[in-house]
C-alpha cells in the first residue's frame, strides 16, 4: 500500500513512524514534513493546504490511502475533493469537519441532542455580545467561531477581560472572519482530558485517554501554546468512566452526525472537562491530538493501516486494537521566547545517541535537515518520548534523554504529568 501523511508536526512524524511499521505499507510520503520525518518517508514539497496539488499528486503517484493531520486541511474539503476525484482519503468531509471549524455549530449540535457541555450563546452583533457578558458576569469564556490555531478562546477571569477578548475578535478582528461571530460560554471547572476515537460514522474504536499540557510553564502557568507535553493512558479515565464519555458524548455525537445527515469518518476528539456533574464537551477537534498522539501511538499494539482502512470502508465495528500495558510520556522541547518570537536554525546535538531504542522516540515537531545536522525549525522543535511499565518510568526515560539533547535557547516544562502523579517530578 502507498500511503501519503499530510502535515509537518509532532503529530504527523508519529504517525508515519507508526506507518513506517506496517508490512502493509510499501512507499510512504509525507508533504511537506519535517526534517525527522525526512528519514522514515519521501518529503513532498506540497504545502498542507494546497488540496489541489495533494489531489495531483495522490492521483499520479497511485496513492491508496491518505492520511490528513492538520484541521485546516480538512476544513478546506480535502476529503471531499480525494472522493470526488475517486482517491481513498482518511478523515471527515468539510461539512462534517465543522464540528471543529466551527464553534457554534458544534455547540447548537450538542444542544439539540442533549449531549453534556457548558451553557452558551452565539452572537454575531458585539454590542449584544457584550450585553450577555454583562448579564452573566466573569469568570466567562469568549470563543471565536472558526479555526484561529488554538488561540481563539479566552477564559476571562473579569469582567474587562471578556469585553476586551469581544473587543479583539470582533472589533479589532484579529482572526479576521474567524472571530466575527462569537460563542459565549459557561466557564466550567474540572481536569481536562483528551478522548479521541477513530470512527466510520457508525462504530468507534477508541484510542488511550490522555492529557496535554497546554501552557508553557510549570504547574499549568503562563501563556498557552501548541502543546508542551502530554502523557497515556489519564489514569482519571478509569473503565466506569470511559464507558460514561462512550455512551454520553462519543456515540451521540456521531449519532447527532448521522440524523443531520453529514456522516462522520475519520477522527472525533472530545475535549473534556471532568466536572462535578460529570463530563462535558469543551471541544471537538476532528483530527489526531497533538502532542496527544504521539503518546499514544507508541503503546498501540496494533497495526494502525487496518484501522484507519477499516474506518475508510465501514467496517471498523469488527476492527480490534491492542495495546501495550505500560505508559507514555511525550514533552515538547522549544525555542528560547516561544510562543512569542523565537530563533530558528540553531544545531541541534546528541540525538545520534538516541537513535534505536524501543523506549525512546524523538518526534520531530519543527526541524529541517542541513547535510547530517538537524537544525531547530520551529517554536517546538522535537518531542522526545519515553515507554515505561508506568507513567514515572515513562517520564524518567524521557527526562533522561532530554539531558543529551542541546541546542541554543532549549526550554521545556519539567513536570509533565504531574496531575497523574499527583505531585511535582523531583529531579
Ligand atoms: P478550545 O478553544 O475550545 O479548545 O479551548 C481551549 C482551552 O480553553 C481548553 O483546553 C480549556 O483549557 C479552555 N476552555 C475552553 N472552554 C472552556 C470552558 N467552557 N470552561 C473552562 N475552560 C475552557
Ligand atoms: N492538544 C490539543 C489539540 O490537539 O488540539
């Protein structure tokens, strides 16, 4: 089988590097991808989003099955196109892909079909926006609508907060179009935790539950980013639990798809919040978590083909998956002023050192290869990631690693993990 990866992230590098394993696969590719990912499949210098190009391409190297990592991507209607041109493609139709490329259809979705989130409005006029955030007062979350890379939610904590994050998004409209309708939204408190299945639009295959670490310093604080670390399985999901978000959120929700006659393939990513009255839907991604992923995929057992092929075909309720009982760490190393302004192109050394090692992997998040240096590329730059028997064995190997790895202006969070651990790592 000939398989092409869309994307250049974490995420993409773990999925061809699962990929890269299935006596399936005879030729991978990857576009564009990343200076790690240069070693396991051919790079194709086709930007993500260029669905036009992908198709040409996917249509003259035979390609047989596509897998898409980044929401924009598919927000663009890839899928639709791969199909219209008669190309198998993995992932939902652009109609389907709002569930996350729009906020307010993914809220009034789950409204309609009584599935468990926080209370909501929309608005499109500010001046009525702004009303609504008076009424209710803070703390109160202003989401903008459509796809703003992660940064289109503001938990404000005040009253002048919210009528300032109003003010950004549809005023000032920092994310353009994407800000200039509004949800308004119940601030809920709990732990978060990332529930991702692979589906078909009639069964789903679950993943491990996991947790991202979302801000750039320890303990949860300071700015948020694309992900500084992440870890499988969340222990919080014990089995009770995981059946509880099957049966109240995974299920409708592809349910809901079908009865609003949109169908849902691909991946469906319940961002949740544990709270007191149970879990509730922050979000829905539609696509593989990152950094989630990339802890997640080194304990699957399985082959990942058949599952993604099965979710193609319709027929992933027979589908089984296995996985390794032991536990990942995954933690992001950056760029010295990320996410802020950073320095790119710095040598990154010691990773020859731990190459080869079933334990152990570095996803490349941003790098490209000079001759046979790497060199830094991005805000992030490598995941390392550590197996164990348990979640501070997996931590301890990737930590360990993480101290051969140099380059100029390196950060990373120290305490990956610390809410499964209950306290702070010590080292
Ligand atoms: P989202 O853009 O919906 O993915 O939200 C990004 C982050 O904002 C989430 O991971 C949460 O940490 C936080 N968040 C979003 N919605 C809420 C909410 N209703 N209550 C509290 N925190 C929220
Ligand atoms: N880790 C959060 C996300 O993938 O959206």
């Amino acid at each position: 089988m000939r398989v092409l990866v869309i994307g250049s992230g974490g995420r993409e590098h773990a999925l061809v590097w699962k990929l890269s394993q299935s006596p399936e696969v005879t030729k991978l590719f990857c576009a564009p991808g990343n200076g790690g990912i240069g070693e396991l499949a051919e790079l194709i210098d086709i930007g993500a989003e260029d669905i036009e190009a992908l198709a040409e391409f996917a249509e003259s190297k035979d390609i047989d099955l596509t897998v898409v990592g980044p929401e924009a991507t598919l927000a663009k209607g890839i899928v639709d196109l791969f199909e219209k041109r008669g190309l198998r493609i993995f992932g939902p139709t652009k109609a389907a892909a709002r569930l996350e490329s729009s906020k307010a259809f993914a809220k009034n979705l789950m409204k309609k079909y009584r599935i468990p989130t926080g209370q909501f409005a929309v608005f499109d006029d500010p001046q009525a926006a702004r009303a609504y955030v008076r009424q209710l007062g803070a703390p109160i979350v202003v989401k903008a609508d459509g796809l703003c890379g992660g940064k289109g939610t503001i938990v404000a904590h005040t009253l002048s907060e919210a009528l300032g994050a109003i003010d950004l998004l549809m005023e000032d409209k920092i994310f353009k179009q994407a800000g200039e309708r509004v949800v308004i939204e119940e601030r809920l408190v709990g732990e978060e935790v990332s529930c991702i299945v692979v589906t078909d639009g009639i069964a789903a295959l679950p993943m491990l539950p996991a947790q991202d670490h979302k801000r750039l310093h320890d303990g949860d604080k300071g700015p948020n980013t694309g992900g500084m670390g992440a870890y499988a399985p969340a222990p919080i999901i014990d089995g009770p639990m995981a059946k509880q978000v099957m049966e109240q959120i995974i299920m409708p929700t592809i349910h809901a798809m079908t009865s609003e006659g949109l169908g849902f393939t691909g991946v469906l990513y319940a961002g949740l919040m544990l709270t007191s009255e149970g879990p509730k839907v922050l979000e829905y991604n539609v696509r593989f978590g990152d950094p989630e992923i990339q802890a997640i995929l080194p304990l699957l057992k399985s082959d990942l083909v058949p599952i993604l092929d099965d979710a193609v075909e319709g027929r992933l309720s027979t589908t089984q998956c296995q996985w390794l009982q032991a536990s990942c760490a995954c933690v992001a190393l950056a760029s010295g002023g990320y996410p802020g302004d950073f320095q790119i192109g710095k040598e990154i050394s010691g990773l020859d050192r731990l190459a080869n090692r079933k334990d152990l992997m570095v996803f490349h998040a941003g790098t490209k290869k000079d001759r046979e240096r790497f060199l830094s590329g991005g805000g992030r730059a490598l995941n390392v990631v550590g197996v164990g028997t348990d979640l501070e064995a997996a931590l301890k190997t990737a930590y360990e690693a993480i101290g051969a790895i140099r380059f100029d202006g390196m950060t990373y969070r120290k305490d990956i993990g610390f809410r499964a651990l209950k306290k702070p790592v010590a080292r």
